[in-house]
C-alpha cells in the first residue's frame, strides 16, 4: 500500500539531521539514536504538515536527557574543547545557526526558550568561545544580538563603538570556522544503521508508516529483529518523560504577549544609524482613503519628523517637524475621522498650519499622528485582537529577512479572522489581513502592510530636503496657530475656537449641554468647541438664549476621541443598543477606526435630555479608538452637565478664558449654593420693585396701564419640585401686589403647562413636551455674570456689576428662577437721557444671591453695553434704581409638601 508522505517525507529530509542535533546535546551514539526515536515518535503525523518549522518541532521534541548516564562523554575529536565545556543547549543552539542555518527565532521554539533567551544563549556561547571575559556593556549585547540574524543591524551603535568594531570581525572568523569543523565532523556522519531500522519499525508499529525491510527476509525472522530491539530500547534506555527539558527556562512567548509587544512599540522609532524611512499601504476601502504612507524621522531625535498620506499624486494629510521650533501640519481628510466642526469656526483644512513647539512637544505630536486618524489603522487591529474571544499562533513562514510570525484573531468583535504578521525578532506588526465569507467564497482584504524601510543617510536626508519638503508642486497657505494644542490628534480645531465651559453651564440656554460627568480611562481632558466670543456676552445682553446644538464637546485622550453634538434629525433605523437611559443607533461604519451614532433618550422619564422643537432632541457622537464594547458604558453615563460638573473636573477641561480672580476664589461657594437637591422642593421669595416714569405712569391704555394694575412693588414666589434625576417635576410660579392680588401665575407638571395674566382675565394652557427642560439653577441665578467685575465685601460678601442696556431690559428675565418675562409696561426709561445703566448683584459669604438690581445717573455716560465696570461706584453718582428684587427666601423643603401645587386662577378666568 502506499506510504503516508508526511512522515516518509520527514523520515528521509530530517532523520540525519535530527541525529547531528541530539549529538551536540550528548556526544553518545546510543542516546543520541534513542532521543531520535523518541523524538519523531512524538510527533503526531496525521495531523501535521510540513513546514519551516517542523525541524524545530522535532529538536523540541527531543526527550530529556537521562539523569544518570553510563559511561564518560567521549567528545569527538576536530572540535575545539571549549566547544565542549559549553552547557548542552548552548552547543544545540550553535550547532543549529551554524549547521542548519535555523533562524534565531525558530531556534528559541526548538529549545522551548524566548526569543532574548535564546539570543542571550548563542551571544553568551560565542564570547566563550572567543574568550573573552569582560562584562559585555547592555548596549554591545543588544548589538550582538541583532546581528545574528540582520547583519545590517545596530549600524548607529557600531559607529560609535569602538569595542565592538575591533571583535566583530573575528567573532565572524570565528563562526565560519566553528560551522566548517562541525559540518566536517559532525553533519558527516549517517545515521547509523541500527537506529534507521529501529525508527522505521516504531513508526511503523503506531501506524504512522508502513515500510516493508527485505521482503525477500522471512517474517518471522523480520518481526524477532524488530521486537529484540524495541525491548531493548524500551527496558533499558527509554527515559522517563517527567524530566525537565534541558535548558527549559520559559515558554516561548505567548500570542497575547507578543500583541501587547507590537501595540507597545507601534510608535516607537527603531534605532538605526541615520534618517530612517518606511513606508506603509493604509487601504480603507474608498479611493480617496486608500493611502501611500511615508515617514522620515531621526532616531535620535523623533522630533525631526515628516510624515504624509498620498492618494495617488494628491497630498491627503502632511506633518513635519523640524525638531527645533517648528511645526507644521496640514489634512484634507480631518473631516472623516474628526467629524466637522460647527457652524461658524473655521476649520483650517487644506491649510498649512504652523505651531511655534518646542522639540518636546513636537516628538508628543508625531506619537499622537500614530495614534489617530488613518496612522492608527494597524494599532486598531492590534486592539481587536488584543480583546478576541480567540487569538493563536500559525509560527514562522518565510525565510531571510521575509519571516514573519502569524498570529490569527476571531471572535464577536470581529468580522471574519484576522491574520496579523510580526517581525519574528522585535514583534512590530507587519501586516494585516482580514479573512470574510461572502456568499460560500472567501474575501480577503490588506487594510495595513509595511512595504519597505531603509535608512539613509544624514547628510543625503538633509541635502536633499527629505524632512521638510512638501509633496506637491504647490504649498498650500501657511497659517500661524497659537498654543496649547489640546487636541493632538484632530488639532486643526483648536483652542482658538474653545468656549467657556463655567460661562456656558451659568448662561440661559435653549436646552441641556450633554456630557461626561466623569471622565473615563482612556479619556484626560476635553474642550468644548464653538462660534463666537467665549465671553458670550452679546447673548446675555440681549435677552437670547445660547443654542447648544451649534457646540461641539470634545473628550480627548492618548489614542481615543469622542466628539459629542446636538442632533436634531431623528435616527433613520429602528436598531439601536440600549446604554444606560439611551438608545444608541450605530450608523454603518464607514472606517475601522471611527463609530458614529445616534442617542436618543430611551423612556419618557429619561427624556428630560430632549428640548423644545427648536433644539435638538438627539446627540451625535462620533467616537475615535473605542471598541463597541468600551464605548457602550461611556455612553451609559452621558446626562446633562451642571456647574457642579465642571467644578469637580475643571482640571480636565480647557479653559480659554480664565474666572475673574475674585470669583475663581469663591467659585465653591457661588457655585455650591446653586447645586440642586434631587427630590425637594426648591422655594423662593423675591421682593421686586421696578421704575415707573412719573409721566408715563398716569397715562390710561392704550398707551400704558394704570399703576394700581400693574404696581411698582411686587412678590414672586416659585415652588419647584425636582425628581431623582435632577429635572424639574413640577412648578408653581406666583406674581402678587402687595395686598396679595395675584398678579401674573403659571404651574406645570409633567403633563400640562398653564399661565394665568390678571391683566387680561385669561389664562393659556398647553401640553407639556416630555423631556421639556426648564432653565437650570444655576443659569438663573448668574446669568452670564461670570464675566463681570466682582469685589469681595470687608464682611465677606461678594458684587459683580456690569454695564447694562436698559433698551433690553424689558425682554429680560425679572429674575425668578421659572424665566419669566417682564411685561414691557416696565420699561419706562424714556424720560432718561441714557440707555446704559449698571447691573449690579450681590451674593453673601455663603456663595448666596441676597439681591440683584439695576441703577442709572440719569445721563452720566457710566460705560459700553457689555463692558466691565472698573470704577468704583463712588466715582458715577447713582440716583435712580430702574429694577431692584431682594431674595427674600430661599431654602429646600422636603417633596412631601405637595399640596402647595393645587392653585387654581380666580373663577372667571377664560382660556385665551
């Protein structure tokens, strides 16, 4: 019948060479024929397959040798004695560099050591060898090390060193002549006759071969022979397989170890003498995302850097660096991997944007372009295999300086498997490769390889301008940019269009600002970014609400970004993941690197995230280096933010302007008394008296009403109810005269909205949106007076005052916390021959509103609208008080005194 060709095949191509092996591990014949056996016994030969590493498989599997060993070691004779007295592996290790030509790294498996183990040991054998007897220096080690198997390696350290350039030469005499005496006196020899029987018979007897000895022999003769000498092997030599290998120090590295090595040293730079310059295909499926990647970078200084993406002949992104001053960095393709950036902030693409950077920081911004964009497809994959339900190793293939080690990954998180080559030495990732089933066929794709890498020489580099040039005939625009650069991986975007995130969390708005309570590993600082002064002072001066959906919130970390926007275009998919009060909509993703989806809150309750119809009612984000599962329980803890928000994670974000100093000395304080107390109720007393013109206010409708409707004292009171969560449950808001005449009413709760106007007997009702959210606290109570000019008081209280335009006063909020308007009746400043006024507020030393009010000279110009007051008001004669409301309640009362929200408008009160 015919013979199995996996084991014929390994019987006559490595059988003679396996024996060479086993006798420079132990110099005797008999053992050495035994350990053979014993050695292809091990293997399992229907399931395997000849390859570049089944050698090595058979060397590791030589069985240990015997404790007790009879008889002396007779080393042969044409072999230096030294070579002798090494340890047994060391003379297996040498023996298969030098006889078998085995690659460092296959050698490691076949000796069940790793890699710098087994580097180490061929290093350490050799310096015995040659005698020397210093402490090897670190550095000539790693050298030496290298070079065993890339003889053009370490070039930058033998430059330099002297000790290692006056022994390298003779360590290679050395080696050719160690691998000439071995050959002739060692690789000579046959397998002996004896030991070729009695290998094929055990091979034979576990059904592996079947090889018929001289059929002309008797079987009875044949079958004596081979059982005299199997009993002879097994009952007098065998060893027992509970020794410990010689040698055996480790395993070989695992595949998870050597995925956590290439993600550690994918942006690192290798040391090489000279500029060093590789180049790589990043192909993401879309012909203007397929790119030619280059980077020349100094080794010695990876401040001095260019790197560029090339689609065709067209300049795709460019960095350079000139490792001194400078920084320049330009991308057209920032929209598809940063997002775009709001309405209104100029977004820098397609310009050269120079940054004044120290060399420091510049070597920082090379790491981050490794990290982000189309440079992080490999460390993504890297990532995915990292977390695989199932990663294992496929060994070496190749041979020369074309092996690689391949690793495959799969699992849920993965489409198909995929295929991940290393450098069998340093483990940095070579290639790429992602394996589908389409339709029964198998599709593969290439989405990052290393096409090649050179050094070059300095002075070529520098002559030639490699570091510095630009890839097109024509430079695009150069744009000075200022410092810090937040966000390294996206920085056309940057601090010059950051907002104020105190300033925006205290300014009316027309909704909630979403974001990251906490920030999470991965994540270390954000930004917020937006059109406009940070200051938003036009915006508070005239009466308008901030829109949030116009901002982007940016959460930024070392190789992760989450960019969070308002949405207001609901999902299109029914699909969605539920991540805490959200359901998520993952849109199809279009690169490897980047998520994008939609929230939208997942129950009515939860809805108190969603505005009016003229806000969004969604949120947008786009997430940067994130699995799906990493990113689903960030998302789970996205929720409004509040000052006390920023207050405990100020740190973390950028601030473009920085607090008043008065203010930031007391922000606890101010901003700790408008934090809310979830499931109380909030009540407040406001005493209001505002300015009526002596002429004006005896003039009957239609003109204005008479004083006695609408009266220059007034008292506010406003109940609000807040839930677990912090949003507003339900609110009574009541305006009287003195007396005790209701003036002005209006109540909610989660069902139905009412106002009630004595003026006109009538009263308006309406459906309250679900997830409706009323102005916050703390936007109430400061009101974009953050910008102010505060002053501590010698009792400790504080006063921020700030030029006012008293023509928008009559649109403004008559300062209760329900953002109710002032009838335009109280705007009688007409007999003044100024519109400027000064705003003036007053906390106590516990952070406390007491009073806020508005004054004027009567025509004494005090300032711009908007502008800070910096004189003291002793200097401007205030006279007159256009508007004052003194607080004259405020405390937190417990939920169960509900019954405070049954009021009802006087009987005949008509709906509007």
């Amino acid at each position: 019948m015919p013979l199995p060709q996996t084991a014929e095949r390994a019987y006559r191509r490595y059988a003679a060479a396996l024996y060479h092996s086993a006798l420079l591990r132990d110099p005797n014949p008999q053992r050495a024929g035994e350990a053979v056996i014993a050695a292809f016994r091990a293997i399992r030969w229907d399931d395997t397959t000849l390859d570049d590493q089944i050698e090595a498989r058979l060397v590791a599997s030589l069985p240990p040798r015997p404790r007790i060993r009879s008889g002396r070691v007779r080393p042969f004779a044409g072999l230096p004695p030294a070579f002798w007295e090494l340890p047994p592996p060391t003379r297996l290790a040498l023996g298969l560099r030098l006889m078998r030509g085995m690659a460092t790294a296959h050698i490691a498996q076949a000796l069940h050591l790793t890699l710098a183990e087994t580097q180490n040991l061929v290093v350490d054998g050799l310096r015995a060898l040659h005698g020397d007897v210093d402490a090897l220096p670190e550095a000539c080690r790693r050298c030496r090390a290298a070079r065993l198997d890339d003889p053009a390696a370490e070039r930058t350290h033998l430059l330099t060193c002297q000790a290692c350039q006056a022994t390298l030469p003779s360590w290679e005499r050395l080696e050719q002549s160690l691998a000439e005496q071995l050959s002739r006196v060692v690789g000579s020899l046959p397998l002996p006759p004896v030991v070729d029987t009695a290998l094929l018979a055990a091979l034979a007897s576990s059904g592996e071969v079947e090889r018929q000895r001289p059929w002309q022999r008797p079987v009875v003769v044949q079958v004596g022979l081979i059982g005299i000498i199997l009993l002879g092997l097994l009952t007098l030599v065998w060893p027992s397989r509970s020794a410990t290998a010689p040698g055996r120090v480790t395993t070989a590295p695992t595949p998870a170890a050597i995925i956590d090595t290439a993600r550690k040293a994918y942006t690192s730079v290798p040391t090489v003498a000279g500029i060093l310059h590789r180049r790589w295909a990043i192909m993401l499926g879309q012909p203007q995302l397929n790119f030619q990647a280059e980077e020349w970078v100094d080794p010695q200084q990876p401040a001095h850097h260019r790197m560029q993406l090339m689609a065709g002949q067209t300049p795709m992104e460019w960095e350079m660096g000139d490792g001194q001053e400078y920084l320049t960095y330009m991308s057209g393709v920032a929209f598809s991997f940063c997002g775009g950036p709001p309405n209104g902030v100029q977004s820098h693409t397609g310009e050269r944007n120079r940054w004044s950077m120290a060399a420091a920081e510049q070597s920082v911004m090379r790491t981050a372009r490794w990290q982000h964009g189309a440079w992080a497809t490999g460390l993504h994959y890297l990532d995915l295999a990292a977390t695989a339900d199932t990663i294992r190793s496929l060994g070496l293939s190749g041979s020369g300086s074309d092996t690689t080690l391949t690793i495959t990954a799969a699992g849920h998180t993965i489409s198909g498997t995929l295929l991940l080559r290393f450098d069998p030495l340093s483990h940095a990732l070579r290639e790429v490769r992602e394996l589908r089933s389409n339709n029964g066929q198998t599709e593969e794709r290439v989405p990052w390889r290393l096409l090649g890498s050179e050094t070059i020489p300095e002075s070529t580099a520098l002559e030639h301008g490699l570091l510095i040039t630009y890839p097109a005939d024509t430079s695009p625009p150069l744009v000075d940019r200022s410092l810090p650069v937040v966000d390294r991986g996206c920085p056309l975007v940057g601090t010059d269009q950051a907002q104020s995130l105190p300033r925006l969390l205290t300014t009316p708005a027309t909704g909630p600002l979403i974001g990251l309570p906490q920030l999470p590993p991965g994540l270390d600082h954000a930004l917020i970014i937006g059109p406009g002064n940070p200051t938003i002072d036009d915006v508070v001066s005239s009466g308008a609400q901030l829109d949030f959906t116009n901002l982007e919130s940016v959460y930024v970390g070392p190789a992760k970004r989450l960019v969070l926007l308002g949405e207001v275009i609901p999902p299109d998919s029914d699909q969605f993941v539920i991540a805490g009060p959200w359901r998520v909509h993952f849109l199809p993703q279009v690169l490897p690197t980047v998520m994008s989806a939609v929230l939208e809150p997942e129950t009515v309750p939860n809805a108190a995230t969603a505005t009016n119809g003229t806000s969004a009612n969604f949120t947008h984000i786009i997430a940067e280096g994130w699995t799906q599962s990493e990113l689903l329980p960030v998302l789970a803890t996205l929720r409004p933010l509040h000052i006390k928000d920023w207050m405990a994670a100020q740190e973390h974000f950028y601030e473009p302007l920085p607090l008043p100093p008065v203010l930031a000395a007391h922000a606890q304080a101010l901003f700790g008394a408008v934090q809310i107390h979830p499931g109380q109720i909030h009540h407040q007393v406001i005493r209001e008296t505002t300015r009526q013109a002596p002429f004006f206010a005896t003039l009957p409708d239609p003109y204005h009403a008479p004083p006695q409707s609408w009266p220059s004292l007034r008292r506010a009171e406003t109940w609000i109810e807040y839930g677990p969560d912090e949003a507003e449950h339900r609110a009574l808001h009541i305006v009287n005269d003195m007396t005790g005449h209701v003036l002005t009413a209006s109540w909610y709760d989660d069902q139905s909205w009412h106002s009630y106007d004595a003026l006109t007997g009538s009263m308006i009702s309406e459906q309250r949106q679900p997830g409706m959210l009323e102005p916050k606290l703390e936007a109430a109570v400061f009101a974009g007076t953050l910008n102010w000019h505060w002053t501590t008081r010698p009792d400790g209280s504080l006063q921020a005052e700030h030029a006012e335009d008293l023509a928008s006063y009559a649109t403004r909020s008559a300062g209760n916390t329900l953002g109710q308007s002032a009838p335009s009746i109280d705007n009688w400043t007409d007999d003044l021959s100024t519109t400027i006024g000064l705003a003036r507020k007053s906390f106590d030393a516990q952070g406390n509103l007491v009073r806020q009010e508005i004054l004027t000279n009567g025509g004494v110009t005090i300032g711009a609208a908007g502008g800070d007051v910096t004189l003291p008001i002793t200097t401007v004669p205030i006279s007159i008080t256009i508007n004052s409301q003194t607080v004259e309640r405020n405390e937190w009362l417990p939920a169960n005194a509900a019954t405070i929200f049954d009021w009802s408008p006087p009987p005949g009160t008509r709906e509007a």
